[in-house]
C-alpha cells in the first residue's frame, strides 16, 4: 500500500509542489529557454496504451524499451514538467506508473514502468491545433516476451553509447586537507520518498547538505565535495566514482525516506555498508534506495563474477569497516547530545552507494517523512541548521582521531606535521 502510495506520489510531483521545493532548494537554472509539458494523457483503447504530453515547443525524442524490471523509456532535450498529478492509471493499462524529471544540463527523461513486454508502436511529436503547439505521444502495444527481451537488449547498449559520461567534480588540492564527499541522496526525475504533504525528500537532502557543506567549509579543516548541487539526476555509481576520483577520506550519504505507517519509526538512523543486513527494515531500505537507478531508466547492469579482486576488495573493506563504524558512532554520539536518535540507530545493509572499498561511508538518515514528529523538524531551518552543526562536529572529530586535522577549530592546519595513517594521498 505504501510503496503504491508512494508510485502515484512520485508520478504526482507536479506543480502543485514546485513551491514546496522552491522553498528548499533552487531548481537547475538554464540560460536557454526550455519547453514545457503542460498536461499529460493517458488512455486505453483496445490493445493500446496511449501516454502523451501536451508541450509549449517542439522537441527531438528518442524512446525505446528497457528490460528487468520492464520499462519504457523517453529521453528528451531538458523540459520543464509544469503538470498537475495525473489521474489513476485505468484498468487494462500497459502502463503501471511513470515519472519524469531532470537526468543532467539539457537532458530530461520519462520512465514508464510496464505491466508486461510491450511494443513501442509509435513515439513522436506532432504539431496540434489549438492548444499547445505540439504533442508527445507514445503508443503502446502489447509484445512477446523474447522480442521484448531482443528490443531490451540492443536498446541498453545503444544507452550505453549514447549516455555521456557525467564529469566528476574535482576539488582543487587545498594544503593537504582531507575530503569529505557529502552525497544528497535522489534528485532531478528520481524524487526520492515523498512525504504526506507533498515533500520530496530530494530537496531536503540537498537543504542539507547544502547546510552542512556551509558550515564545514566555514570551519576550514576540511575540503567539501557535493555529488550534486542542484536538482539533477546522479547514478549511484557516478557518486562512488566521485568519491574515488577526490582522493575521499569520507563520504557521507543523505537520506529522509518513507517506512511503513504503523511502526511509529522517527528519528535519525545511521546505515553502514554490510552485504548481510542487521534487521528487515535496513534489508528494506538498501532495496530501495538501490533501485533507483532503474527508476531512472538506466538499463541493469551486469554483475561481474567474484574473483580475486574481490578478496583485494575484501581485505580493503576491512579497514574501510572499521573506520565506517568509528565515523557511524561519532554520528550517533553527537545526534543524542541533541536528542534526535533513532531508538536503533546504527544498522547495517548492502547500499551500493556506500560500496567504495577504500572511502569509509555512512547513509544518514535524517529521519523518516512517514513521521509527523520527524516531518515537521525536517522542514525547520532551525533544526536543520542544529542537527547539520552537530553532523559538522562528528565529521571533524572522525578527521582529528585520524590524525588528518588538528584538534579544535580556529588553530593551525596540523595535517603537515601528524602521520596520517594511511599514506596520504596525492
Ligand atoms: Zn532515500
């Protein structure tokens, strides 16, 4: 029921919202004028499905379908989705839910999710009278289950080819001081959790973040790097891969998810990487946060064999473990100091987002939007700026027991004269 609420919520994030998010966070500017979708349909006739979007501007589309989980996918230039929630999908549809969003600068993307193999019998934009000045429609028929997996197939690679490579944020070198990746968990067409009054958890972990980065950078120990700043879409392991590419020290996640009603969950939870999860609900949440690629409508990847790198990986890992685990409890120490824990509120699951074996990690949840309590601090400045301060401290502190800033706030940058302990990195 919930994950079905939370479906219809995502293809809902409309208008209605947008001032909600303005409030949070800016939207991705763009000097060039964008076209807008200003209504979409979707109707059932017969065999076929039809989803369409009225646009103020005609545009170039390219769709084709995806495999595991089954989708329809629609990359177009970037497009300002100013739509009210659509009404319930009707009976009958190929189409069981669909969202639509920022994936990158100039790049927008509508992910249909499918009830089963389905054709693309028709994807254009077509000039109209009245109205908008033009169409997008899709046309669905249903397909058998081996020309889909064909289509599928030839599809992911040409995504593949197709799909340029998002360029890292590089920090500059800064005196030798350890970087901290903070990672807004979702954002552009992947809302995240989105709450009973219409807020996406996108935007508060940016807010976040956005916090934390100020008052660490305002601290001068450490160097700050986002994985986004703004509205836009980044894969799980573009935010690995910016980790590796900053020669990270650390990497922060950040997180306000849904739980089911009825468990009366609040407060902040830290998650730490474990291939064997500590209870159903982490297990739960590593599920879903590790789908959003897909919901994305990025094509599955192949899981590689395990081979001797993984063991390479594992003895890494070991370290990494542990100084997650030391970084996951200055979290939670300072968290209670401010009386936002979870009543369990260290536990461990298989984020692919914290898989870097060499970074030590952590995924904080900030807390849950299925809470009321937890809701009304997550939209508060004040208490956004409190628990960010305490986070702040926790990340500092983690740096100065490794030796890699000096002790308190204000002296000098001991990294030149403490072994760090590890060889520091260039
Ligand atoms: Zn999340």
């Amino acid at each position: 029921m919930l994950k079905y609420f939370n479906k219809l919520a995502r293809i809902g994030s409309a208008a209605a919202l947008a001032l909600m998010a303005l409030q949070l966070a800016p939207m991705t500017g763009s000097a060039a004028p964008v076209a807008r979708a200003v209504a979409s349909h979707l109707t059932v006739e017969g065999r076929q499905t039809v989803l369409s979007f009225d646009l103020t501007d005609t545009l170039k589309i390219r769709a084709y379908v995806l495999a595991n989980p089954d989708r329809v996918v629609i990359d177009l230039p970037e497009v300002d989705f100013a739509l009210p929630p659509p009404r319930a999908v009707p009976k009958n549809s190929l189409i069981k839910s669909f969202r639509f969003g920022l994936m990158g600068q100039g790049r927008s993307r509508v992910v249909i999710d499918l009830a089963g193999p389905a054709q693309i019998q028709r994807a254009a934009v077509k000039s109209i009278a009245g109205g908008a000045p033009s169409r997008l429609i899709v046309s669905l028929v249903p397909s058998d289950a081996s020309a889909f997996q064909r289509a599928a197939a030839a599809a992911a690679e040409e995504q593949a080819r197709q799909t340029p490579p998002a360029p890292s944020p590089v920090a500059p070198p800064a005196n030798g001081k350890p970087v901290i990746v903070l990672d807004p968990g979702h954002g552009g067409i992947d809302s995240g959790a989105i709450g009973p009054k219409g807020l996406d958890e996108k935007n508060i972990t940016l807010a976040f973040a956005q916090k934390l980065r100020d008052l660490l950078v305002a601290s001068g120990k450490v160097r700050v790097v986002m994985t986004r700043q703004d509205d836009h879409y980044v894969s799980l392991s573009q935010r690995v891969h910016i980790a590796e590419a900053n020669h990270a020290r650390l990497f922060l996640s950040m997180h306000a998810d849904i739980l089911p009603a009825g468990e009366g969950v609040h407060g902040a939870t830290i998650y730490m990487l474990s291939t064997k999860a500590s209870d159903a609900q982490a297990a739960r949440m590593a599920r879903d946060e590790n789908s959003v690629d897909s919901q994305a409508g990025l094509a599955a990847t192949v899981t590689t064999a395990p081979g001797v790198n993984d063991i390479l990986d594992d003895l890494a890992n070991r370290e990494t473990r542990v100084f997650s685990h030391i970084f996951a409890q200055d979290i939670a120490t300072q968290l209670r100091a401010s009386g936002d824990l979870n009543k369990n509120p260290e536990r461990s699951a298989n984020f692919e987002v914290l898989r870097d074996p060499d970074v030590p990690a952590a995924l904080l949840e900030l807390g849950y939007l299925s809470s009321q309590s937890d809701t009304a601090k997550l939209t508060s400045p004040a208490w956004r700026a409190a628990t960010a301060q305490s986070v702040a401290t926790a990340i500092e502190r983690f740096f100065q027991q490794r030796g890699l800033i000096g002790p308190t706030s204000g002296e000098a940058d001991a990294t030149a004269s403490v072994p760090p302990l590890e060889a520091a990195k260039p």
